[in-house]
C-alpha cells in the first residue's frame, strides 16, 4: 500500500477540512502539500456533479464570479431607500463599524464555500462584548 509520505500531496474534503490548525499539523507531520478546495464541504458536491457532466476546458481560465447574480436589481434601489441604506466608501464602513454597526454587503455575483471573499457579507467588529446577541437578534 501507499503511504501519505510516499505520496506529492494531500487534498482535504468535508467540513474538517476547514480547519486551518489541523490542515497545517497533517502539512508538517506528513510533510506534503496540503490542498483544500474552495467549496469542501456539501456545497462541493454539486459542483462536482456539475464537473463531471460538463467540465471546464483545460487551458488556464481567469477568475471569474459565475454565481448568481442579484434577482432583483430592478428593485433593490427602491428597497435600499426605504430602509435607509446608503452606499458606503470603505472608510464610512471602517468607521460605521468602529460604532458598532452591523454591516451588510451585497456587490456582483455570490460566491460560494465557508470563505466567500466579500460579495455577499454581514460584517461586524468581533470585539464587541454584545455583537453576538445584537446579531442573533437581527
């Protein structure tokens, strides 16, 4: 049989695989190059499925957000303004959050897996002693 340091890597999947500290001592214990995809958990699964019908073509392909885009774009204007939501500037949302607000996100296509990189997001200053419940809550 093969063993893990015969081997030129290591590819993680399901929800464990999201753990950074354990993906890092199973690196170094077994000295090979760990990989994690973007979506390991269940979410993968249909991607997969979707692989295996129709995979992508081989050639080195730019990143591109393909998820879904905003159903209703033709009424989030209208929405927004009704509920008192403005566009934002990064230095309005680090000092909107510097007062404790809780941030929403919503820019282009959604992405997908644990670590999306901010196209749909609820952001909040962790250091908040009542964060948590003002969250739940919400």
């Amino acid at each position: 049989g093969h063993r893990l340091q015969d081997l030129e890597g290591l590819v993680l999947c399901g929800e464990g695989a999201q753990d950074a500290t354990f993906n890092q001592a199973a690196m170094e214990h077994y000295k090979v190059r760990v990989h994690v995809p973007p979506a390991p958990g269940d979410d993968g699964v249909a991607i997969g499925g979707a692989w295996a019908v129709n995979s992508p073509p081989p050639e080195h392909q730019p990143l591109q957000h393909l998820g879904i885009g905003v159903q209703d774009a033709d009424e989030l204007e209208a929405l927004v303004s009704k509920v008192g939501v403005t566009r934002a500037t990064a230095t309005e949302i680090a000092r909107l959050l510097k007062d404790g607000q809780v941030i929403g996100i919503m820019r282009g296509r959604q992405e997908i897996g644990p670590s999306p990189l901010g196209h749909r997001a609820i952001v909040s200053l962790p250091s908040s002693p009542s964060i948590r419940s003002t969250l739940n809550r919400e």
